[in-house]
C-alpha cells in the first residue's frame, strides 16, 4: 500500500479539496505555489498506461473543473501546469497515478517548466493548509 492509497483510505490526514467515488483530490504537502493539488483515482493504478476507459473518464474529466477551482480559489493565480510523470524514468516518485496542479503567479520565481523537487512545505501551516484547501474546495459547490 502507498501513500496515496493510504490517504484514500483515511489512514494519512490530507487536505481535501474534492473527493467523489472514484476520484480524490488533496493538496501536495510540497506546495511548490499555494494551492499545489495532487489530482488521484481512488483505483490502485500505477501510472496512465494502466487506465482503462472508466479511469479515463473519471480523472480527466474532473481535471477541468479542479483546475478552475483552483484559479477562482486566488485572483493573483495567472495559470496552472498540470502533470502527470509516469514511470520513474519520467520522474514518477509515487507509484499511484497522479496529476500535478500547480498554480502559477506573475511572480513565483519558476521557469517556464515545473520544478517537481521544490518543496516550500516549511512555509505552510496547517491553518494556511487549511485555508488554501478550503477556497479551493467552495470554488467546487
């Protein structure tokens, strides 16, 4: 069992922003920007070559909808990466399938291209945890 599925399962705390039957979505612990969501079928699947049509459907679908959550979450957000690294040789450190959304602001400092090994996790409590999980989760009702 990994992290994630022990997130799934309730057995590691998370900071849900939205959560269905077959999909859950939580803030990354990195945060690399505030509001860094980590996007998780709740089926053990180890990267996207393993989705079939369903898995499909019920992650990607609800990209959309938690992407703009996220931006309506922080008016300073400006854009937002999202990825997913399937298997390690693509940088693939959990062996759960995930999509990476990461906001972007005018002035967070990244390049163009997604920093993966940054973690500003120092920087957030879990009262700003918290917060930040649950603008994003009132951007979804």
């Amino acid at each position: 069992m990994d992290i994630f599925d022990k997130i799934i399962a309730g057995e590691i705390p998370s900071y849900k922003v939205y959560e269905d039957d077959t999909v859950l979505a939580f803030l990354d612990i990195s945060q690399v920007t505030p509001g860094h969501t980590l996007v998780v079928p709740k089926n053990h699947v180890s990267d996207i070559l393993d989705y079939d049509t369903t898995t499909s459907e019920n992650v990607l679908l609800k990209l959309p909808t938690i992407a703009r959550a996220i931006k309506g979450s922080n008016p300073k957000i400006t854009g937002i990466n999202i990825q997913s690294n399937n298997g390690a040789s693509a940088g693939q450190t959990v062996l759960h399938s995930h999509w990476h959304l990461i906001p972007r602001f005018d002035d967070d400092g990244l390049s163009g291209t997604l920093a993966p090994t940054i973690d500003n996790s120092e920087q957030f409590s879990t009262a700003r945890y918290q917060k930040i999980a649950d603008d994003i989760a009132k951007q979804l009702n």
